[in-house]
C-alpha cells in the first residue's frame, strides 16, 4: 500500500530535522555564511514537506520520469495511469469532488431535486465512470474544532475578496458556501450528530491503440465527465494527480483499515 507520506514528505521530515540540528549548530559556531546556509535549506526541506504533492508531478514531468510497475506504468505528467493487455493501451484518471452541501440537512422537496439531478447527469454521460465515496466515523472534539478553525479561514478570505478592486464573484460564491456548510455541520454537532467523513473521487477510463491515443481520450472523458458532475451536482470537481491519484489507484484494491490511516494518507 502506498505510504501515507508522500516520498517527498518523508524527505522533508528528515531534512527539517538535519535542517532544525544545522540552524542550531551554525548559530553556535558564529559563521554567518552557515547560518544563512542552514536558515535556505531548512525553509526548501519545509516547502518539500508542505508541498511534496504538488512538487513530485513537477519534478518527474520536467525530470521525463516514467514510473514503471508490474502490470501498469505512471507517466511524468503523474495524471494517468496506464496499462497495456492484448495490445490495447488502457488509460484510466482520477478527478477529486467537493460536495458543499448535505442531502440529509435538505428538506424532503431539495433532496427529490438533488436525485433527479443525479439522474440527469447518469442520463447525459456518454461514457463509463465510477463515483468512489469512503466514508469513515471522525473524533469529535477535534472535528468540531477544524470545522470551527475553517470556517473562521472561509469568513476571513470571504472578506478579503470583498475588498479588492476587482471582486472574483466565483471565489466569493465558494467561500460563501463553504461558510453555509461549516455553519451547518456545527449545528448539527450541537444536536448531537456524530460526524461523518466522507471522500469522494470520479474514475474513467479509456482505450487506444497507443499509448498516447488512450491518453488523450482519458483528458476528453474526464474533462466531459468534470463538467457534468460539476453542473448536476453543484460540485467542485478537479483532476487528481501524483500521490494523491496514486492512492484513489490503491484505494480500489485495498481501504485504509482505521479512520487514522486514511486521515493520515491526506495530509
């Protein structure tokens, strides 16, 4: 199963504390060249931690990486994955769902609307997807204190876009509903709910005669299927790649055992 750290982060948990030892050392020993050595190197080892996800599909598309395996291979571009049987070339992607809001806070009206439009978008899909949830119990205490964190965040750039020169109505709209989310499921701790998580990721695949041929009808299905999601579910849907669309891979052959895990796994 893959690490619930990205190879990335596991980098950067090693190299922040070479990096904490060498700030601390040089300090004592007066160099200043060292001290400004170490401060650099400590400040890239916690840009590599934080942000490994988004580095290693840089890293390996300039690098011209090829992750190979034993039955299917990654590419540099770390979007697709991709398989060969009988000739054929097999290119299958991952794209994230944000649901901001809950068919069980919804009057009885709201959540027959909300099935019609799933039917709508089963009905306006040409081609095969599956729609993957995990769904795993949180602590409550902790969950009821991120969800109060957040929503202080979404208030706070909530006003920051209201404040620019030129207001971006899509990232007011996205905060907006962000907070009506949080709100709700704050209320809903208050009656006594126990909170949920739940993740969901959209899988399609095509097929090709060559490799590039299934690449490129992978990006036409999932760019029609991120459009249909999106506009029949009042959805944010957004393509997954590096560690994060190589764990939606794993996830269909093996689930995360504990809550813990799969938490762990989204860092």
């Amino acid at each position: 199963m893959i690490s619930s750290k990205t190879p990335f982060q596991n980098v950067g948990y090693a190299s922040l504390a070479g990096g904490a030892c060498a700030i601390i050392l040089s300090i004592l020993s007066g160099n200043i060249f060292f001290i400004l050595f170490a401060i650099v190197a400590f400040s890239a080892s916690f840009a590599i931690f934080k942000y490994g996800y988004l580095l290693a599909p840089m890293f390996t598309k300039g690098a011209k990486i090829v992750e190979f395996h034993d039955d299917f291979e990654i590419p540099p571009s770390q979007d697709v994955v991709i398989r060969k049987t009988n000739n054929v070339y097999y290119a299958t992607m991952f794209l994230g769902v944000k649901i901001y809001e809950s068919i069980s806070d919804k009057p009885e009206d709201r959540k027959t609307v909300f099935t019609e439009m799933f039917e709508r978008l089963l009905a306006n899909t040409n081609n095969v997807f599956s729609l993957t949830s995990l769904v795993y119990a949180k602590d409550l205490s902790e969950y009821r204190a991120k969800i109060g964190t957040a929503r202080v965040a979404a208030e706070i750039r909530l006003t920051q876009f209201k404040q620019t020169k030129k207001p971006d109505l899509s990232a007011i709209n996205r905060e907006k509903r962000l907070i009506e989310l949080y709100t709700r499921q704050l209320q809903s701790l208050t009656q006594g709910a126990r909170p949920m998580g739940l993740l969901f990721y959209l899988k399609t695949t095509s097929a090709g005669l060559t490799r590039q041929d299934a690449i490129d009808k992978a990006l036409a299905q999932s760019r029609e299927l991120k459009a249909s999601v999106s506009n029949a579910l009042n959805a944010d849907v957004f393509p997954l790649t590096g560690d994060y669309m190589k764990r939606c891979f794993e996830w269909e052959k093996t689930l995360p055992t504990t809550p813990q895990e799969l938490e762990d796994q989204l860092v």
